[in-house]
C-alpha cells in the first residue's frame, strides 16, 4: 500500500478574479503541502491566505506553520506580480483566500498538492 504521492492534480482556485474571493473547498488528501500559484494581469499587490479545515464542511480556519526563528506564521504572502510559493503541513482541505489590496488587476490561482 503506497499511499506516498509526490503530487497531486492541479486546481483552479480563483479564474481572473478582480475582488477578494474565497475559493471552494480543496482536497490535499493523501499530501502535506501545497503549491500555489498566481498569475496577474498587471503589478498590483493581492494578498494569499490558507485556510483549512479537517471536513470538507467544516468551519476553515486561518493556518500558520512554523518558520526558522521557532514561532508561528500565518500562511499567506503578499505579492504584485505571478509567483509559485509553497506552503508546508496542511489539513485534509483547504481553501485560498485571495485579498484585493490595491484596485486595477485581476488574479488567476491554482493549487497543486504536493509531499515536501
């Protein structure tokens, strides 16, 4: 039984968005990571949030991972042009919260699960 997958299907989270969107329900059954990856149509900064949950319909909440200096961080990351970032140690679902911070271009997001 290999339940070891190094990565999974890529989803569409968010399709040209142009306002802060929460994204459906994404499953990372079977991995640990995720891969998100954000397309813009100009230099705007949009910020991206994990949230998670253990049940597809359960209550997602924000998820934080530990960094180098031994504390805690929220999993998000603010940028203003298309980016890969990984994000490690993530529940069974999760869903991506795309923030708006400056008006004027649209967002593409996809995920892919991936064993990190």
């Amino acid at each position: 039984m290999d339940k070891f997958k190094a990565k999974g299907a890529v989803t569409l989270a968010h399709s040209a968005i142009a306002a802060t969107a929460t994204s459906a329900a994404i499953s990372c059954e079977g991995y640990n990571g995720i891969l998100v990856d954000v397309e813009f149509s100009g230099a705007q900064n949009w910020t991206f949030k994990v949230q998670g949950s253990t049940l597809e319909n359960g209550t997602y909440k924000d998820l934080y991972e530990m960094v180098n200096t031994g504390t805690m961080t929220l999993m998000s990351y603010q940028c203003n042009a298309s980016r890969i970032f990984i994000f490690k140690g993530v529940p069974h679902w999760v869903k991506i919260v795309a923030t708006e911070d400056v008006n004027g271009v649209s967002v593409t997001v996809r995920v892919q699960p991936i064993n990190v």
